[in-house]
C-alpha cells in the first residue's frame, strides 16, 4: 500500500509535466503491470482516498 500527499496548487498541470519525463513514463511501462487497483475506485483512477490512522510527528 502506498499514499500520495499533494500539496501543489495545479495537480493535472503537475501530473502532465511529470508524465512528459521520458524516465517516468518508461518506470510506468514497467512497474504498471505490477499495479492492481482497489476495488470502487473509477476506471483508469490508481488513487482512493484512506483514513488517516496515525500520524510520525
């Protein structure tokens, strides 16, 4: 399991600027097959929200 905190302004102009990286995209086409999505999250979507549990502060 994994989590993502985003904490720009823009995500989709930041998403489409990390996707032009040509190392990222060949990471992707290697670790995607790896990925298995939750279940109830939209088609295409890797991301669900989570219940905070705890906090390392």
């Amino acid at each position: 399991m994994s989590y993502l905190k985003y904490t720009g302004e823009d995500y989709a102009a930041d998403d489409a600027l990390i996707a032009e990286c040509p190392v990222t995209r060949d990471w992707w086409a290697r670790t995607d097959p790896c990925r298995q999505p939750l279940d109830g999250i939209g088609d295409g979507e890797w991301w669900a929200p989570a219940e905070v549990v705890f906090h390392l502060d």
